[in-house]
C-alpha cells in the first residue's frame, strides 16, 4: 500500500514453518531463518539483543587453532630430534629456582624452552577459539571449542609428567598421541564451522562404516608409530629409556597396518565412484589417499637411510596431516543442516590447495 506517497512493501504471510530451517516461527523473526541458511542460529537466551559473532569469524579463528595444534607437534618434534627433551630438566620451572634455561643449559634448553613457551600461544588461540563460538550463534560448536582448549592443559600435565620420568618412551608416546586427538578435534571445529549445522549422512551405512573403520586403523598406525619412535634412535635425550622392543620387528608391524590402511582407503574410493557417491566424500578420500601414499614414501625412505633427522621430521608432519585428512573424511559423509545440494558448499581442504 501508499503512505504518504512511499510505497510500504507488504509484509510476508507467516507460514507454519521456515523456508531454509526446521524451526517454527512462533514469534520469532523471518531474518531467524535466513540467519540459520547461512550457518547461525536465532539470538535468543543470553545473547538476544547483541550482535553475535558472525560464522565467517568462528571459522578463521577456528583455522588458527588448527594451525596452532599441527604447529606445535612438528616443534615438539624438532626438540626431540635435537636432543633437546631434557634441556629444561625440571617442570614446571625449566631448572631448580629458576623458569628460564640457565646458561649451562646452552642451545638445548632454548630450544625446549621456546617449546614451552608456544603452548602459551596454543592457549591463547584456544582461549579465542572458545570466546568466539561462545558468542555467536553456533551453539553445537560449543563442545568442539571446550574439549579443543581442555586439550591444553592436560596436554601441558602430561608434558611435565614426561619430563619429571626422564623421557620415559611411553608418555613420550601418550603426549604425541594426545595431540593427535586435539588436531582431529580441530579439524572438525573448523569443517563444521563452515556449514550450517550438520545434516543427514550422503552415503551408504556400509560406506560410512568403512569410513569408521579407516579412521580405526589411522588411529592403529599412530599408535605404532610411537611405539616404533619409542624403541629406536632419536629419544629426545642420550639418557633417555628405550622401551626395549625390537625396532624392526614394530616397524615391520607398522608397516603392515600402513598397508592395510592404504587398502581400505582404496577400496572405499573405488566405491564411491562406482556408486557415484557425492562429490565431497570422493575428494576426503581421494586427498587422504594422496597424503598416506606421500607418508608411506616418506617413512621407506627414512627407514633406508637410518632415520635423518629432516626426514623424521617431515614424517611427523605428515602424520598431523593424516590426522586432519581422516578427520576431514568422516565429517565428510554428513551433509550441511540446510537445502542447499551437497555438493554446493565450498570444500575446505580443496580449496586450500
């Protein structure tokens, strides 16, 4: 209709139930809806009334968190690799009266000392990761973002705890493997940031069950490649333990477990096409197939030339990215919460390629 010569749009007829979102309106706002289309909640409860933090900025700051957590194994790694484990012999002061290395602790007590000092900054941009999400409308998010930055401390325990036994092998293991755990919980903040709620499953039952079980034997592979790490060279420390198992015997088990690994990945792939499975889950399992053959290569090769120290290290890498590669996989087989087609949304690892 005309008002005063300015034409006043009608307003919409309510319907019983949004377009884009399965709430019902009950008072609420269309721009609810539009908000829960492009990945945000309506503001309601201890938010209402305050401009929440927008998708876009959960999932920048939920990158850096991952960043965080990948950046921090391969630092870890380089102190052990130095023979720097020990070079803060105490925790959680580096010496006895004293935070900071002394200079009788030379080179490797700034080294891990400079190690300690980045799990400040992991804290940081857990802390941030947690703030954010807490302030926008993404309220599934909240238990990645809480178990993400409680990763942080425990991991800092577990560290003092590795130290104050001397390196002793397995908590040396249990501390890599922890942080596994906190890429993959990274990882699929990040993903599920990206998209609006998660929807129902793309693929077949059996398909995500092979998908489970890949993610099983990834966990198996890391599992013995610490306890590989853990009964050959490179401990961290020449004083260091051993776990006293035979090197070739737990490298040639790893290696079977990698093999089956590689199988089951193939295997699913080959599905997927032949089933012309969505194009999402084809790519997840397409690029971890990638990275574990890039990972295989690279641990042949570092086990031929008795383990250089730059080989080993790039090892560990890849293992974050297998980590966040599988992760990416089984967020993979569930659609966003929305209409859009599956195939719409934009593919994170793809196009950060």
């Amino acid at each position: 209709m005309h008002l005063s010569g300015v034409w006043v749009a009608p307003s919409p007829a309510p319907t019983d139930r949004c377009v884009r979102c399965p709430l019902q309106h009950r008072g609420r706002r269309r721009a609810s809806c539009r908000r829960y289309a492009v990945g945000e909640r309506p503001v309601t409860g201890t938010y209402a009334g305050r401009v929440p933090v927008s998708s876009a900025v959960v999932s920048r700051v939920a990158l850096a968190n991952l960043v965080a957590n990948g950046l921090i194994v391969v630092t870890g790694g380089a102190v052990r690799l130095t023979g720097s484990g020990l070079g803060c012999p105490t925790w959680p002061e580096c010496t006895d009266g004293s935070i900071r290395p002394t200079a009788e602790l030379a080179g490797h007590g700034l080294i891990e000392f400079g190690n300690r000092l980045l799990t400040f900054v992991v804290a940081a941009v857990a802390i941030a990761t947690v703030v954010v999400v807490w302030r926008s409308a993404r309220r599934e998010l909240r238990k990645w973002a809480v178990g993400s930055f409680l990763g942080i401390p425990a991991q800092a325990l577990l560290g003092g705890v590795t130290v104050l036994t001397g390196l002793n092998p397995w908590t040396v293991a249990a501390h890599f493997l922890v942080s596994m755990v906190l890429v993959a919980v990274a990882t699929t903040l990040w993903l599920r940031s990206r998209e609006p709620g998660v929807g129902q499953l793309l693929v077949r039952r059996p398909f995500a069950l092979l998908v489970a079980g890949i993610a099983v034997a990834v966990a198996a592979v890391q599992v013995l490649g610490t306890v590989v790490t853990g009964s050959g060279p490179h401990s961290g420390d020449p004083e260091a333990g051993r776990t006293g198992l035979d090197p070739e015997l737990m490298s040639q088990l790893h290696a079977d477990v990698v093999f089956l690994l590689i199988g089951l990945t193939v295997a699913l792939l080959v599905a997927l096409y032949a089933t012309d499975s969505p194009g999402r889950v084809r790519r997840a399992a397409r690029d971890l197939l990638v990275v574990q053959l890039a990972q295989g290569v690279i641990g042949y090769v570092q086990y031929f030339t008795d383990l250089p120290v730059v080989l080993v290290l790039l090892h560990m890498a890849g293992a974050v990215l297998i980590t966040a590669y599988t992760a990416r996989l089984v967020w993979s087989v569930r659609g966003p919460a929305s209409e859009v087609p599956v195939d719409a949304p934009a593919d994170a690892f793809a196009s950060a390629r």
